[in-house]
C-alpha cells in the first residue's frame, strides 16, 4: 500500500486532506478512486491507514480507518554523518541507511573528502538526496522519511554535536588494533530515545587529527568487525546491527 | 599492503611463487621490486606477509615474513543464495556482501525471477562475479576469496542443501507477522565452524510454495527487522548482524 508522509504532528481529525505532489501522486500516478486506501505518516512517528474519501480538484480527503500497530522506527535515532564521498556513494548511504532505520544524514567535508560542492551544487544535491530517503522510506515502510543535510565546513558538524547524547567515531584503526566491543557496548546500555551521530570517513579515512577532535568533544572509537569495510558499506554495519541488538535480540 | 590469493593450501616453504595474473599485477601495475612487502592468503584460511626475493621473467619469488595474526573470517561460513534479481543487483551484493565476511554465493531462478540467462551468458556473469568477489576480498583484507556459483534451476540449489548445517530464509511475511527473534537465537546458538544457508528472494520475494519447501528441507523463516529492506539489502543486514553478534558480543 502507499504511503505519504505529512510535514506535521497527527491530530484525531474526522477527515484529511492531501494536495500538491501528494495529490498528483495518487491522482494521476496510481489513479486512485474513493475508497482506495494508503498509509499517512506523520512527523511525529504516527502513522494511520487511512480510505479516500473524496477526490477534488487539487485535493485528496481521506479517513482514518486505523492507526498503524507495529512499531518500525528503531528505539533509539541513529543519524549517520558522512564525511563527503566521492561519486554517487552518498546515494546509496542514503537509499540503504534509510530502508535500515536511520533517523537522518548529514554530509560534511572531511580533510582527506576530494569533492568540493558550492552552495548551489550543495543545495540541488541535498534536495536530491532528500528525495532519495523520501522515496526509500515509503519502499522500507518506515514511520518518518529522514533529512538530509549537507553541511558546508566541518565546523558546521562540530557546532551540531550538543544535539546528540552519544558519539561514535568508526575509525578502522580501531579494528586493526583488535578493538571489538565498544559498539556492542554502546549499544547495550542505552536507554530507549537517545539520540546518536554516527560519524563515518570518505574513502582516505577520518585523519587522525580530525579523530582526536571528535574524541575531545565525548566521541567514542568503534572498530565494525575484523574486515576492512569501504565508506559506503560501514554506515549498513553499523545500522544493521543496531537493529539486531535493539529490535531482535531479548 | 597488496593481498593475493592462491588456490592451495598453505605449506611452510623457504620460497613462494606467483606467477600469471599476480605477477603481472605485481610487476606491471604495481611496479613492485625485491624487498617489497604483500600478504599471500591460501586457500585454507591462512594468510602471511611475504618479501619478494626475486622477480624473473615470469615469476616472482618470496619468502615468508609472518603469520597474519588476525582472524579476519567469520567463525561459522555464511553462503547468500540469492534468487536472480534484476539489474547489477547481484554485483552488489556480491561486492558489499564480501566485504561483509559472505563465505559464498549462489544464485538461482527464484519463481518470481524475471531475469532468464542461457549457459553462456550464466557463465560469463559468474565470471565476472567472481572477480568482483576477487578485488573486494583483497580490498577488504579477507583471507579467503568467496566463490560465486550461479545455479540452472532452482533443483540444483535443493541438490546443495545437504552441505549446510542451518538453512535461513529471510521471509518478509516473517517480519509483518511480528517475527523478531529467530535470527538471534540460531546465531546466539550456532556452534563455531558452521556452514550457514541464507536464501534471498528476488524483488518479488519468495513465493509460499518455494517458502513451504525450504521449510520442509528444515529451513528457518527469519524476519530482519520491522523495515521493508529491498533485495540487496537483506543479505547485508544478515551479515552484518553475525559479524556483530560474533565478533563484537561477548
């Protein structure tokens, strides 16, 4: 069934209205008639099955039949920060990380990052790749669509991190050198709706002076398993086996 | 550091030869010369650092330095057999998968495939696979490289079962039905040195009867979480979830 997600908060409303892109998606895209049914989700996790009502001219009215049960949001918010990749490595961190639960990107320019965006390559980029998690959200079924956001200097990042309760640094010395339980044990003793970054190198790695800062500002070294993992691929890692300790494991 | 992989089983030598493929990429791309340092991984999950001594026309010699001390192979064997999806999916699979520690990968005509390939074409595709599993081995410092089979039917994959010890299905009827808890307890369990199954379906997912025969062969129906995750997604969360619940759990 589709899904739309709406920029605000659910509200017990006897009906609900859909225009713009939704509109046109349900209208003229899936050629949906009254009584045909999708899910609404909302910003604050709600999500409803919802039955069209009525279609006018630019608008959709739906019902609300039933809330969505299942919960498929991971407890805690995983954001994932990417220093900027080359290529269109971004794109699929995004697509992947968020059919694996992440809460949202952001992508900064780290000192070994060879791409250099202006604000206006920076823009475009980002609404594309807002349009990417968008889409992967409503494929993944997810309960909110992450943000995306691409960041101009890695100061910009540094001024962000008071917004987390835990930082992790996946540095791949860390593996080299045999460290292989700080993740497990981050993860392990987290109370449900914290809020972590995730902070991930382009394909040079995170440089060792840019690692110290992180681990000045609380940051904690998780190596992700023996095997060395390419810029695109650890940010899965991490996501998966969040989901294994929190959503599979008792 | 260059890693090769050598199809035999490692022997305590005073010399070590490479010739063919590596010698050229040792000599002609990498321009190596005597002293120069690479891993030799054999076939048996042993890996060493070597010096070259000597390079002749068309072989290059060297001598044993050390063990590679790390284990970077996942203490049970994971096979992905994935039913043939459309598109390069299967090469990302194969390539992220490798990465992921996959001991292998079989692919074979899933009723919902669409994808139909004749033995030549079979062929070369497996081909190709195999060097893409190749170079993300050596990227990822495995110590084996992963062999990628692709299957006729799906008889010959029923005709492979026999050699596992635990055959998985990821079921995403699992996952809606609120399964969450049969992957980590077949991972929790496992006794080292297994041979894992893990069957994939196709974009289309696999069909109930396909579903009900692995199940009669004593597969388990696995969820991977509450998220939808697309077909070359789902291998890389299973992966990941061993590699975490193995090597970073205690």
């Amino acid at each position: 069934m589709q899904r739309y997600f709406l920029e605000e908060a659910y509200q017990p409303n006897t009906r609900f209205e859909l225009s713009g892109e939704a509109f046109h998606h349900i209208v003229r895209v899936m050629r949906m008639a009254p009584k045909d049914q999708v899910y609404l989700a909302f910003n604050d996790q709600v999500s409803i099955r919802a039955e069209i009502t009525e279609i006018s001219e630019d608008t959709v009215y739906l019902s609300e039949l039933e809330k969505e049960k299942s919960q498929k949001e991971l407890p805690n918010n995983i954001t994932i920060a990417s220093g900027y990749p080359k290529g269109d490595k971004l794109d699929w961190i995004v697509q992947k990380g968020t059919e694996l639960g992440a809460h949202g990107f952001i992508g900064f320019p780290a000192k070994t990052s060879i791409v250099k965006w202006d604000a206006k390559k920076r823009n475009k980029r980002q609404e594309r790749l807002n349009k990417i998690a968008q889409e992967a959200a409503e494929q993944s079924h997810r309960q909110i669509a992450p943000q995306v956001e691409l960041l101009e200097s890695q100061q910009a990042l540094f001024d962000r991190l008071s917004a987390y309760d835990v930082l992790l640094i996946a540095y791949e010395e860390s593996a080299k050198q045999g460290e292989l339980a700080n993740l497990a044990k981050v993860f392990q003793e987290l109370t449900d709706g914290s809020r972590i970054l995730a902070i991930f190198g382009p394909e040079g790695g995170l440089a060792p002076e840019e690692v110290e800062a992180f681990v000045e500002k609380g940051g904690i070294l998780c190596g992700l398993g023996p095997r060395i993992l390419r810029t695109e691929t650890a940010p899965l890692y991490l996501l998966s086996a969040a989901s294994y300790q929190w959503e599979l494991t008792h």
